[in-house]
C-alpha cells in the first residue's frame, strides 16, 4: 500500500501545530521484568540491588528543568513496577509538578485507589501500559501485566476523575485485524490519550532479529483511531532509521512526537529531521529541538512547593522544598546537560 501526502489525510487531521513529548524515566529497574520486548527484561536478573538502577534525584529533576525551557511537554514519569517507593515517588512528583507548573502523567505500573489519592493534586492522569490488545499475543509477551489489573486501576481513575492513557507498541505480534479491539477497548475505558510506538528490536529478546513494521502499516493504525475518536491525544514515536514516517503519521491523525533524546541529540540532524517533518505535515512545531536557549541555572534557587488547597487530597508540608544541598546537585547536573547539548 503506497501512502501519499494527500490534502485529504491533511484535512482528516485538521491540526495547525505539533511538539514534543518527552518521557522521563526515573529506573531502569522493573520487579516484573518479564515483558518478552522491553530492555528492562535483560537487566533484572543483573540488578542485585533496584536501588542501584535508580536515577539520582538531581538528574530528574535537571531533566524536568530542561523540559520547561526547551517547550517538551512531559508525556509522563516512567520506570519498571515496584522501582520506586511511594514516599520517594510523591518527592519527584511534587517537585516536578513545581518545576514545569502542570499537571502530570504517570506510567508506573499498576497502582491503587490509595496510591492515586495521594498523587491526586500532582497529576493529570495514569497510563496503562497495555501494548497489545490481542488476548493471546498479550498472554505470551506480557505475561505478568494483565488488562485486567490496568482496567481496575482505570476504574478507580474514574472515581477519582483522573485522566486515562494507554501505550501500544505495534510489531510485537499484533495484526491489522486486531485494530477493532483497541477501538472496543479505547471506548469501554474511555481512554483520553494513546501513544504508539513502533518495536525497536532489542538485544538478547526474542525480538532481537525480527523485521520492523513498514510505515504504511503503522500510519493505519494511526488513521483509524484517529478517524473513530476525533477528540483522543494521540502521540507517535518513530526512532531515528524511520523519522521520515513522521510527516505521515501526523497527516494520519498524531498530535505529538515522543521517543527522540532531545538532550543527546538536541540540534543534530536528526532532531532537524523531525522539525522538518512537522513542516513538511504543515504543523507549527511548539518549543524547539535545535534552537539553543540561554538558561539560568540560577532559577533553581527560587524552586519551592506550595500548600496543596484546601479542597485537594493531600497538603503538602512547607519543610518539602529542595534542600539547598540538593539544588546544588541539579546545577551540576544541569551543566553537564547543557554542555552535551551545545557541542
């Protein structure tokens, strides 16, 4: 199937502008460990202590930092099951809801009514990380995260009147004739947001040697949710051997791009490419992947958190800002980021 760069894909997504969506991940540790695609399954048996594989505090916060500066919007906080404990997490959730001044998105495994009480004033919404709705295919590739769990918590975010959003990787065994249970399962959840991504083979998985899905593939999975749910956030990510997909997939009906290392690779031409991409799909691109801005680092000494409001679930202690010694941390950590980002 050819796909061309019609006006009438353009009118279908009838969008002005695009940006991009970056997640930040706070582990590289995931006490399931056992999702037969994802890198994370080749490490858990290496991690002797979960600890280790945490990203240090001044780091994420640095990265948040950055996001604000630069225009990503965060597509949400992101490590394995059980990487962080709920005191730790309500520390970053809290400083980074500071930081970029907007409510966030969290994929954390699953979590309970209680757990998402307490993030509550923090955030916007959780994702699912359901990644196929083939029944079978699911069973065999994700063996220890059931819909099932993923469809309680989104019950419990209903009550709660938080947002819901889903991950689907297409290439891991799925067909195109699984499109209408991921139509079937967007409605009976209400689902707000999806992102896409495509597999990228990884070492020492099953799918190590598998061939990748084709561009024509991925932009049908696109336009058809597009095309049944006009209002869903829809968030595409393609890695740098397929940036020239992205045009398409925004014609198709993507409101955003997510999956790039817009710090590694900030004004290379592959950050270039996707600005391109965003041209060539007659998209504005929001903030900047190429653009050098002037920051100061300074700004991190005014950081602070505010009392949550009286009609919110959980107040917040003024003895919570960031310590001194810790602000401290973020400034080292933002230098180097800056310093890669300028060579």
């Amino acid at each position: 199937m050819e796909i061309k760069n019609t006006s009438k894909l353009k009118k279908m997504a009838n969008k002005k502008t695009t940006w991009f969506e970056r997640a930040i991940f706070l582990s590289w540790y995931c006490a399931k460990g056992d999702c037969k695609f994802c890198y994370m399954s080749t490490q858990k048996n290496l991690i002797k202590d979960p600890k280790n594989a945490r990203r240090s505090f001044e780091s994420i916060l640095a990265e948040a930092f950055l996001c604000k500066k630069f225009g990503w919007k965060i597509e949400f906080l992101s490590g394995g099951y059980e990487s962080f404990s709920k005191k730790d997490m309500l520390f970053l959730i809290k400083h980074i809801y500071n930081i970029c001044k907007e409510r966030l998105w969290l994929n954390m495994g699953v979590l309970n009514k209680e757990e998402l009480k307490l993030f509550k004033p923090y955030i916007q919404g959780v994702c699912g990380a359901v990644e196929c709705v083939n029944p079978k295919v699911h069973k065999e590739i994700c063996p220890s995260k059931p819909i099932k769990e993923i469809e309680k918590m989104f019950k419990a975010c209903d009550e709660l009147k938080l947002k819901k959003a889903i991950t689907i990787i297409l290439g891991i065994g799925e067909k195109e004739k699984d499109i209408p249970l991921l139509k079937k399962f967007i409605k009976k959840n209400k689902v707000d947001k999806i992102t896409f991504y495509r597999l990228k083979p990884q070492k020492n998985t099953i799918f190590e040697n598998k061939k990748t899905i084709t561009k024509e593939y991925y932009v049908k999975w696109v336009k058809e949710i597009r095309k049944e749910f006009p209002k869903i956030k829809i968030t595409i990510g393609s890695w740098l051997n397929n940036l020239d997909e992205i045009h398409l997939l925004l014609n198709a009906g993507a409101d955003a791009v997510t999956k790039f290392p817009s710090i590694k690779l900030f004004n290379s031409k592959y950050a270039k490419k996707i600005e391109k991409e965003a041209k060539k799909a007659g998209r504005k691109f929001k903030g900047t992947l190429t653009e050098m801005k002037k920051i100061n680092i300074d700004e991190i000494d005014e950081f602070k958190i505010k009392r949550a409001r009286k009609n919110e679930t959980f107040f917040v202690p003024q003895k919570s800002s960031i310590s001194m010694k810790l602000k401290k941390k973020i400034k080292i950590k933002l230098r180097e980021y800056i310093k890669k980002m300028e060579k």
